[in-house]
C-alpha cells in the first residue's frame, strides 16, 4: 500500500478513507512550497509528475486542484488525470476535495485559476463518451484524453466537492 498526497501544505490529515483506511500508509507528500517539508517539492503544474507508472494505491488531493490549470484549458485537465492515472496502480483510487462553484473560495481566492464542477468527471470514464457522444451535447475529447476512471464517489458537503475515481486500466477507450 503506498499513498500520494498532492498539495499537502502543512496538513497531513487525510480527509478521505479509502475502503475504510483512516490512518495513512507508506505516505508520499508533495507541495510546491519547501517550508510545508513535504517529501518532494515539485510543481504540480509541471507534467509529468516526478514518479514512476503504477507507483501509488491511493492519490489525496485536497484543495489543490483548483490552484493548477486554468478554466477552459481542456489540454492541461486531460493531461493532468492522464498523469494521476498514469502513476496509480490498476484500481487505485484518486479522493479529494475542491470548492464548489458557488462557494465564496471558488473564486475568492487569487490563487484559485479553476474551478472543477461534478459535470467535468464525467469526461474522465471513457465508456460515457460510446454512450453520449453524438447523443447529448458532450463533447469528444478522445484525441487527447486516454485514461480512464469510473467515479466511485461524488458528494456536495458544505462548501466543497467530495469525489473519489478508480483507475480503470487498461483503459476502455473506444473510437
């Protein structure tokens, strides 16, 4: 069992449980800011992230996603879960938190370039665009977007966005 846990600043609790593991396990913490002393200190606007394919069980990314990217930029958001998918181990799971758009820090915050509403994740599973595409006005993006993750967990709490996916590989894509 091995955990990644983006963004972390100076918090190491881990929101989310996965299968009911509350506790963390062989932790891995990332932030860009060396004072937070996380594990790695790396950008997460810089793609590829610095690990290995297959290398985590468990991805946490709790309020960080929104400070990375910016809206409307479709080819860093795709790149971006590509990536996660890419270093989680088949079935692992992606968790995390990010304000929903009408809460006041979805935009409230000058760090905050995005924002990423429940709708966007259904462009992450591959089998819904065979089921929408040339149906619903969903648009394709299967000529960059590959990966492929089925949502295991979407939930509205106060103020923010709960969701949890699970890395589907190989992938389902279809064309």
């Amino acid at each position: 069992m091995s955990e990644l846990l983006l963004g972390c600043g100076s918090n190491r609790v881990k929101k989310l449980a996965v299968n009911g593991r509350t506790d963390w396990q062989a932790l891995t913490t990332l932030d860009y800011n060396a004072d937070h002393r996380p594990d790695v200190v790396y950008d997460m606007a810089q793609l590829p992230l610095p690990f290995a394919d297959d290398s985590f069980d468990e991805i946490h990314a709790y309020e960080c996603l929104e400070h990375v990217g910016s809206q409307g930029d479709f080819r860093f958001f795709f790149a971006q879960f590509s990536d996660l998918w890419r270093i989680l181990r088949p079935g692992g799971v992606i968790v995390g938190t990010v304000p929903l758009p009408s809460s006041p820090w979805a935009w409230g915050d000058p760090s905050h370039t995005r924002v990423i509403p429940k709708e966007s994740f259904v462009f992450l599973c591959q089998p819904q665009y065979t089921a929408q595409v040339g149906i619903t006005p969903m648009s394709d993006f299967r000529f960059c977007y590959r990966a492929d993750f089925d949502v295991v967990h979407m939930r509205e709490k106060d103020i923010n966005l709960e969701f949890g996916l699970r890395a589907v590989k190989p992938s389902r894509i279809t064309i």
